[in-house]
C-alpha cells in the first residue's frame, strides 16, 4: 500500500492517532535536537544527568546505570529514534515496526521517568504506551505489515527514514533553544535569611547546571553540583558531610575546595561566585 491509500483506507480515529503519534514523535526528536545541553555534560537537561536519575528511581535502574557510561551515544540513539518513528509512522514505511518502537520507547519511559507518579494515569508516559500498543495491535491484526526487506523499493524506504531522523537533529542543531536562565548580571538564588549557618541550598545556575549553597560560620560559598567524572549530578550527605556522586562513587569535600576524596576523578567541583545583595544571596 502507498502513501496515498494509506491514508486513505483508514478510519479516521486511527488516522488522528497516527497524526498525533508521528508528529509528536517528531516534536520530541526536534525538542532534543535543539537543545544545546542535551549532549553537554554539566547542563540541566545533559542525558546522563537524567540517566543518572533514573538509574536512582527507575524499578529498572541497573540498566540506565550502566548506560550512564555511554551517555552521549544514548542520546544521539533516543533522538533519531524519536525523529525515525515518527516519520515512519506519518509516512507509512514499516509501519507496524514503527507503532512497535514507538510502544517500547513509550514504556522504557514509563519505567525510566514516570512510574513513580501517582496517581499513575498523571503520567503521559502510560497514556502513550498503550496508544502506541493499540495502534500496533491494530495493524498487526489487520495485516498491514510492512517488512523492511533488502530489495530496492525497502532499501529506499529504510534511507529516507533515516534521511529524515538526520537532516531533522541537523536542522535542530541550526536553530538552537535559548537556554533558560543564562545572563551576564547577577542572579538571585534565594532570599539571604532563609539559609543558616550549618544549611545548604541546590539551586540552578546561570549556565543551567545543577549547583549547591553553602553557610557556614566562615560565611557562603557554592559549588557545580556537576560531578567532574561523567556529568552526574552530586547530593549533599549531611551525616558525612561530604558531596557524593549516585553514579560511580566520587566524593568531594565541599569545605577544601571541594577536592575529590575518593572516586574515578582528579578533578575539584568548580567554585561558583555568590555573595549576598541586599536581602538576596546572589550568583555574581
Ligand atoms: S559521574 Fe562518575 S563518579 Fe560521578
């Protein structure tokens, strides 16, 4: 079946599934193109910030753990699967595969970010999965595979998917986000009585980066909650009064310099300039 009987020959409930599944697949791979701290260690929305939350949370952790190590190549995979699903699926090339992928990433996700949310039907996530599931389960009952096979009209199909998921992460890479919070004046954190001496505050930085304040009796100071091995984002232990990344271990000492005390980096967190301004701690 072509394009055109494609979407001719079908209802049109399942044609407005199938407009608002490809096109919100091709949102999503475009939404992560375009951000510049996607692929970026140390940024808020950098993947292996967020592998490293779900291997903490997600009922299947271990595995995002160990795809923490190869964050970078997982992002480049989510975002040309997100631009190849959906384009298959407006375009009718290996369809039933296409609803299939878009079923398993719906429910990776479900599993990775969302399945702590409660009440559950709160979570995109699992209203996706099972429109993706309906929707593969319909044409692959009603027979309408479309196999990828070697010969010449599947190999063409097959290179325009693939044509379209790359020329859409270029395109993304053109026309950048702008990133939030990013300026050059000073920034404010938090409201200066709010933290005592003995606290301390995560906030976000003017680049975007997850970071943590500081007061002690010697005064305020804040570091890059960006762990300098692979980009995890470190927690504060009050008991060990250290700074402790979830990924592999590295501890740093936020009251010397936040040196490392142990784990696979040399590397201090970088310091980050605050100071008190009127009633605000700011970042300068
Ligand atoms: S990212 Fe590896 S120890 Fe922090």
């Amino acid at each position: 079946m072509n394009l055109k009987q494609s979407w001719r020959n079908q209802l049109w409930p399942l044609r407005i599934m199938r407009i608002w599944l490809g096109v919100t697949w091709i949102y999503a791979g475009f939404d992560k193109a375009s951000d510049p701290g996607f692929l970026k260690a140390g940024s808020s929305t950098f993947i292996g910030t967020q592998l490293s939350a779900f291997s903490v949370n997600s009922p299947i952790g271990l595995i995002f753990n160990k795809l923490i190590e190869n964050s970078t190549q997982v992002g480049i995979f989510i975002m040309l699967a997100e631009f190849s699903i959906g384009a298959a699926t407006l375009l009718w090339i290996a369809p039933t595969w296409a609803a299939f992928g878009g079923f398993a990433m719906s429910l990776t996700l479900w599993l990775a970010s969302t399945w702590n949310v409660k009440p559950y039907f709160l979570a995109s996530n699992s209203a996706y999965t099972i429109l993706w599931l309906s929707y593969f389960l319909f044409l692959y009952g009603s027979r309408r595979r479309s196999k990828v096979s070697l010969d010449r009209r599947g190999f063409i199909r097959g290179s325009t998917v693939a044509a379209i998921a790359i020329a859409g992460a270029g395109l993304g890479r053109v026309f950048p986000k702008s990133v939030p919070g990013a300026s050059s004046g000073p920034k404010n954190i938090i409201k200066d009585a709010v933290v005592k001496v003995g606290q301390t505050h995560n906030f976000v930085s003017k680049a975007g980066t997850p970071a943590v304040l500081f007061r002690t009796k010697n005064g305020i100071f804040a570091y890059s909650a960006v762990c300098t091995h692979q980009g995890c984002t470190v927690q504060f232990n009050s008991a060990a009064e250290n700074l402790q990344c979830p990924c592999h271990g590295a501890v740093f000492d936020p009251f010397n310099e936040a040196k490392v005390v142990t784990g696979p980096t040399n590397t201090a967190l970088p310091k980050i300039k605050v100071a008190t301004e009127g009633a605000w701690i700011v970042e300068a």
